[in-house]
C-alpha cells in the first residue's frame, strides 16, 4: 500500500483545497494540526470551560467519504474560527478520529464551550464537505469525459468537423467550448479513422463538454472562498449566512450540466456497441452493459430527485444527490471507455482473455486487419489503458475471462483508484505536451486574414487610396509604437485602453492607440504649419473585444493641417467620407453631426458644472449603445449629476435631424444657444458647413445630432461619425472631427486641424457579409496563365514560365503526370488559360493553349507561344 501524505491544519498563510478533503475523504491522507495553531488555541481557551453537552449529528444518508469530508471542514472550521472558546482537545478529538480510518463515527455526549457549539451546529460544514468532493471529482470527469469521447469518435469513425470551433476573437464564442474543442483536435490530430459519419452525440461535444467546464469552474471559485472562510458567530447566532443557498445555486447548475453530459455519453456508449465487429464480443458486452450501466433514464430521476431537494431547501442531501449522480455519469462514462476499447481494440480482448472466443471469420478477419491510425493523442492514452489492464490481470492470474477483464477495467476507471489519479495527469500531459502538437490559436481580438478575405482587403484599400488621392493627399507612415507620454493625456477616459510595452531599458513606449496623435506628433517634431495627408495602418486598444470590435485593427485617415478658409477642411473631409462609404458600397449610412462648442453650450445650459463637462460628455457619447436611462442612472449616481441637470440635459440630446432645419430651429431667435457665445460661433460654423455640404449634393447623408459627444479630449469643433443602417450591426464605421490644438500640445505653435477615420475592419466585415448574402466568392489571385507540364520536367516549366513572366503575363506553372490534376488546379484556383504541354507537343514543337472559359483549345508553335498568349490575353 502507497505510503500516506500528511494535510496540515491552521498553519500561516495555509490554504484550504478540495483536493486535500478528497484525499483525506478517499483515506489517502493523514490529517495533521499546525503546532502554532495549537499553541495558539491553548493560549487563548486556558480559561475556556466546556458547560454544555452535545452529539454531533452525522447525516445517515452520507457516504463514509462525505462523512470523513463533513469532519475535515468542520476541523478546518473550527481552527478559522476567531474565539477564544474554541479549544484543542475538540479538535484532536475529530483529527484522531480521523487518522484512525473508522467505518462510523460516533461522537456523542461531548462536553463543549457555547462557541463550539454555535460552529458544530452549523449546517454548512456537511454541505461543504460533499461539495469539495464534488468539485475534485468533477474537474477530474471534465478530462475523463474528453479522453472518452476522443476514443468514441475514432470506434464510430465520427464526423469531427464540430471540433474546428475556433476563437472568433470577438467574445461571441464561449471560451470553454473552444478549449474543448482544442483538446479534441489534440487528441484526434492524425487520425485515418476520424471524419465518416455524422454522429449527434458527438457534435454536441463541445457544448456540453464545455458547459460542464464552465460550471465546474463556478463551482471551485465558490469552493475556494468557503472552504477558506471562518464562521463568523454573531452571523450563526443571527441565522443563516447564505453559505448554504449561494452553495446550492453553483451546485444545481453543476448538476444541469452533469445529466446532460451523461445523456451524451451514454449515447456514443450504445453506438459504439453497435461498431463491435465480432458478433459474440458484442453480445456479451452488451449484456454487461445493460446489467451495470447506469441508463440515461436513471439520470433524470437523479437530477429530478436533486431539484426536489433544492425546493425544500434540504441542501445538504441535495449535495448528496448530486455527488450520487456524479457517480452515475461517472460510471456511464467509464462504460464508453470500455466499448470504445472494444471497438479499437477487439484482438485484445477475443485473444487475451478466455471468456469470449469469436467464430472463426472473426478470427481471420482480425488477422487481416489493417494497422489502423489512430490520433496523436489517443494512440498514447490507448497504451496507458492497456498497461493497466495488463497489470490488473497479472494481479489475479488465476481468473480470467471476459467479464473480469471488464470488471478489471471498470476498476481501473474508478475515481477513488489511485492508479486512476495517475492515469489522468499523464493524459493531461499528453493534452498539454508539444509532442501532441496542439494547434496554436491566435490572441482575443485579432485576426488572420485568408486569401479570399485579402482579396477584398486590397480591393477596399485600392478604393481609399484612389479617393484621397484624388483629394490631393500624400501619404504618411510612423511608428507602430511612440514614447508614452506622447499618448498620454491626450484620449481622456479612453488612455486605460493604450497598450503598454514592457520597458526595455531606456525609454517607456506604447502602441500607438489611434494615428491621429502621431501625425500631430510629426507635425510638431518637423515645425510643419500645413500638410494634406493620409495613413493607412494598423492601431492597437485593450478593448473588450465583440463584433467588429477588434483589439488589432486598420484605420484609414485623412488629415488637413494649417490655416484655411473658414470651414473649408472640414467641409471637404466630410465629402471625403461620402465619397470613400459610397464607393466602398457598404449599403445604406448617415453621418451624424455635432460641433464641440454646442456640447460645452449644451452643458452650460443645462447647469453641469464646468469641470464635469468632459465626463458627462463620455456619458452622452454610450447613448447609441445604451438607454437614456442608464446613462442617467450612470451620471447621478457614479458621477455625482443633479437629477434635474440629468433631465434637462435629456431634453438636448433627443434633437436630431435634418442640419438645416435643426440649424434652423437652433438659431430661433430666443434660443438659449444664441446667449452663450461659444454655442454662437458653433451655430455660425455649422451653418456656413451645411450650406457648403448642400451645395455639393451629399447633406442627405449627414444627420445634425445634439446627442453625438465623441468621447476623445483633443476635438475642438465639428466632431462627426459614420454609422450602418443596414442588418450587420457593427456599429461606428468611421469617426473624426476638428483638433486645432492637439499639435500645439508638443510644445509647437498651434496648427489647426481637421481629420476623419475611417474603421476599415468593421467595413471590411460589411462587404464579406455582403458577398456572403450574394453567394459571392472572390478570386484569391490574378494568375492568367497556367503551364501544365505532364511530366516531370521542372527545366520546360521554368523556361516556359519564365518567359511569360518576361513577357509580363501572370503566370503559375505546374509538373505533374497526371493531367486531372492540372484541371482541378486550375478550377480550384479560377485560372482562365491553360498552357499544356505532353509528349506529344514536345515532340511536334507545340504547346497546347486551352480558353478554359470558352472550353476551347489551339495549337500554337512553341517559338511563338509567349507573345500568341499575350496577344490572346490583351485582344
């Protein structure tokens, strides 16, 4: 027998598990208490007398484990407990008892201090107890249950594509499912068996895998607290803390997703039978099956019968229940192991074992087997089942036969082995070692980009380039990263989104959050006044990632510095938007519209004080994702607002429509705008704007909106945003406005300024979205030619490739003998020309030219072949 660990009680700084009450529940461990514990309560209780008698009441229905669990916490309880009553002798008494390895514990007639007595009648001390085995046993069946289904997939030959689940990296796929699918891929990765049939059972493996990950992990966070929690007794004397009712809720949703895993199992079990090839192997363990296997029946009964408990607030059996039906799904689990190895291995268990002797075909069709290809990860577990069975038999030579291997088996597979323990961690190294070759991922909000997905990148970017372009701009590029402090300050609550690079030794950097701030930071470095530009590169923000929300992303600006016409910049920048959205084609938009001297009046008006207009102003800018309501709750109770200034300012921010007639109505005479006079010159811009716009034939698709308050602390005037009327919600897909003191801010002169920026991303997820809608798939590659050698001479391909791509044609060459090959290439890849080139043509001196377009095909001399393709390729 295994030599002992040792739990230690009380010490400093120690910490309380469920792996350890687990083992002490299993008899794996001794239970031992700190002697500055000790030293301590014997200190403190010197003068404590015990006047009371008690019997700690032991629920009937628990198992010896969940009653050696119960005392454990109640020891550990005890020993957390600030008094000064609790005394040492109470505690050996329960430690010895527990170190002794008793079948029953009777603790009757105990002499205790009023403060011992308030802790042994808390409740939650069993309740705890049963759901630290819980939480030990279920993270174990989360490993177990993923080794199980790996197996089952390769014994029915299952259809894995559910397994490609992969990190969208907007936060709309669940972490868990994910994970679950990683592992899978990891254990099936190689298979030749996996990929034939579609099986329901297993495409639901990473829903219900995952959803047991989830609420395991609910479970263990909940665990660690209280476990680790002393009884406060003023609270015990009150009644009830909670602990129970918070425990039951996390322990019910744990149960939920327990029978569901146990359905699913027991599903691919009773497929797997099916996929036995010998007839009397399959008979006989199908009568074992029906015999021992828990039934997916039972399991609701289970839960049913667990959710009645709950209801009657009875939470320490209900715990009980639900590790009773732990073990159910358990044993449900082990048994698709054992079919799964049937399947996989029924040489082994027809030849090995006397029991079960198949007919003679079977016989030979098992000589004739195919070495099969099983799984990185699963052709390592497999050895790992097999090595203990071997040992298992050699411990009892004197019995064999099919239903002691089976029981054998069974045993291997029972949690409370401990060469089970063992079993699990080495499949945890498997999952987690290189040598499985576990498919790297990308982190959360970024994204790779396909060939078909880069076509329409460039496609996009060709557009945005020729538009401002067209407007006179040059291009610009600066670091990817700038030195902090010329980020900082500069983005208002936004800065906690700016990633930090680790210091390097020397100077303290970030990435650059937008490109606006680094073309000022040009601007003032080289003493510029005036400069028309444009950049189109990447940005970083630690933002919360969701659809079309990135945390690596493109932007494309366009930027006017220095002194103008009033006006004017900024009436061409918007053009400048109308034009890139329409020729984008990304559907219907509007640009809303506001100026920041209106907000800063708006403000005023409403009575915020002057130093919370920033802040408030970060507020009105979530109303396009929130309710008014909770803006409201947001600036009256975290932001200190009055509540008339919060419904006074709701009264402004309604006002949206038409930029004249809003304009209009603005400039009324009487109108609180007219008497400050910021909001005056903002009303006097604004006009001077629209008319421009309505005369360029593009205000239809600017909306004048009082409630638009872009959220970045450098905007000085006109401030406006693109947003999608149509089904994809992606929400801004462009933004910008006036800065005019943003480069005077490096210490420069002040250089006015106006921008606009487009977020390419959430535009880019628009026109696939679109292409998708239009069962569009775009060209990856502008190949025109293919030469097809049907041979293997590499030398004729590179002389003829080479000079079409002297010639200037797009060209891609293929050796190959097999001329089907050379069609599905070309097919696949959309090339419309094909050059082949046998034995035949070699010898005649000829290249064959094929339209595949048209289906037709000449024969041309080789010594003119470049120049009658490219003839053909531009008539």
């Amino acid at each position: 027998m295994a030599e002992l660990c040792t739990v230690t009680l009380g010490g400093k700084g120690s910490s309380f598990s469920s792996s350890t009450i687990s083992a002490v529940a299993a008899s794996l461990a001794h239970v031992r208490i700190d002697t500055s514990a000790l030293d301590r309560l014997s200190a403190s209780s010197s003068s404590a007398t015990p006047s009371l008698k008690h019997t700690i009441a032991i629920p009937s229905f628990l198992s010896l484990s969940e009653t050696r669990a119960f005392l454990l916490v109640l020891l550990n309880k005890l020993l957390l407990t600030s008094s000064s009553s609790i005394r040492a002798d109470l505690l050996f008494l329960i430690s010895e008892s527990l170190n002794s390895n008793l079948n029953t514990f009777r603790f009757e007639n105990l002499q205790v201090t009023e403060d011992e007595l308030l802790v042994l009648n808390n409740a939650s001390s069993a309740l705890l107890g049963v759901s630290a085995i819980l939480d030990h046993q279920s993270a174990a069946l989360t490993s177990f249950s993923d080794v199980a289904a790996a197996l089952s997939c390769e014994a029915s030959k299952a259809d894995v594509t559910a397994f490609n689940l992969m990190d969208s990296g907007d936060g709309h796929t669940s972490k868990e499912e994910v994970g679950v699918a990683s592992d899978m891929r990891v254990l099936l990765n190689g298979s030749k068996l996996v990929g034939k049939e579609k099986i329901g059972s297993v495409a639901k493996v990473p829903k219900i895998h995952g959803t047991l990950r989830e609420q395991v992990k609910s479970v263990h966070l909940k665990m660690r607290v209280e476990l680790n929690s002393g009884f406060k007794l003023a609270e015990i004397q009150a009644g009830s803390d909670g602990t129970e009712q918070s425990v039951s809720t996390v322990l019910l949703s744990l149960a939920a997703a327990l029978r569901e895993l146990g359905e699913c199992s027991f599903l691919r079990a009773k497929n797997n039978l099916e996929s036995i090839s010998s007839d009397d192997l399959k008979s006989s363990i199908e009568e074992m099956f029906g015999k021992e296997c828990p039934t997916d029946g039972s399991l609701g009964s289970g839960f049913n019968a667990a959710l009645g408990l709950v209801f009657e607030k009875d939470y320490v059996r209900f715990a009980h229940e639900v590790n009773v039906l732990l073990g159910s799904v358990w044993k449900i689990v082990a048994w698709e192991v054992v079919t799964a190895f049937a399947v996989l291995e029924g040489t082994e268990l027809n030849g090995k074992f006397q029991g079960v002797q198949g007919n003679a075909e079977n016989s030979k069709a098992d000589k004739k087997k195919k070495k099969v290809v099983l799984g990185k990860g699963t052709s390592l577990i497999l050895p790992l089942i097999k090595d203990a069975l071997q040992s298992k038999r050699e411990a009892a030579v004197q019995k064999s036969g099919l239903e002691t291997m089976v029981g054998n088996f069974l045993l291997f597979l029972d949690s409370a082995e401990p060469e089970f323990n063992g079993f699990l961690l080495k499949v945890k190294d498997i999952v987690e070692s290189n040598e499985s070759r576990r498919l790297p991922k990308i982190p959360k909000g970024t994204r790779d980009f396909a060939k078909e997905q880069m076509t329409i990148r460039k496609k996009a970017f060709s557009i945005i380039e020729q538009v401002f372009e067209r407007h006179g701009a040059t291009a610009l590029d600066t670091p990817v990263f700038e030195l902090r402090e010329t980020l900082m300050g500069k983005y208002g609550e936004d800065s906690k989104l700016i990633y930090d690079l680790a210091d390097q030794g020397g100077e303290l950097c970030s990435l650059r959050y937008d490109l606006t701030v680094p073309f000022a930071r040009f601007m003032a470095m080289n003493g510029l006044t005036s400069l028309k530009r444009y950049q189109i590169a990447k940005v970083y923000r630690r933002d919360n990632p969701s659809k079309g929300r990135y945390r690596e992303f493109y932007q494309c600006d366009f930027d006017i510095a220095g002194p103008s016409e009033k006006m004017a910049p900024d009436f061409e920048v918007v053009r400048v938007l109308t034009e890139l959205l329409d020729e984008l084609d990304v559907g219907e938009y509007e640009i809303k519209l506001n100026h920041r001297k209106l907000l800063d009046g708006m403000m005023q008006i409403c009575g915020v004080p002057p130093e919370k207009f920033r802040t408030i102003c970060s507020s009105i800018d979530k109303l396009d994702k929130q309710s008014f309501e909770q803006i409201r709750k947001e600036m009256v109770r975290h932001k200190m607002l009055l509540v008339e200034t919060a419904d006074r300012i709701e009264t402004y921010v309604k006002e949206r429509g038409s930029p004249l007639a809003l304009l209009s109505k603005l400039k009324q005479e009487g109108s609180a705008f007219l008497e400050d006079a910021g909001s005056a010159d903002a009303l006097n811009d604004l006009e001077v704007l629209f008319k421009a716009l309505d005369k360029s034939k593009c205000i239809d698709k600017v909306v004048f909106d009082l409630s638009l308050a872009r959220g970045l602390d450098y905007y000085t005037g006109v401030i406006y945003e693109a947003v999608f009327k149509g089904g994809a919600q992606v929400g801004s897909i462009a933004a910008g406005g006036r800065y005019d003191n943003l480069i005077g801010m490096f210490g420069s002169k002040q250089v006015p300024a106006v921008g606009v920026s487009l977020g390419i991303e959430r535009v880019f997820a628009i026109m696939e979205q679109q292409q998708k809608d239009q069962n569009q798939v775009p060209r990856p590659n502008k190949t025109e030619v293919l030469v097809s050698i049907l041979g293997n001479d590499l030398t004729l391909a590179a002389e003829l490739a080479g000079e079409l791509w002297d010639a200037g044609v797009k060209a891609e060459f293929l050796v190959n003998k097999r001329r089907q090959k050379h069609f599905d290439f070309a097919k696949e890849s959309r090339i419309p020309w094909m050059v082949i080139v046998g034995e035949q043509e070699i010898k005649e001196g000829v290249v064959q030219l094929k339209n595949l377009e048209a289906s037709n095909d000449v024969t041309i001399p080789r010594d003119q072949f470049a120049e009658q393709v490219r003839s053909r390729l531009n008539p």
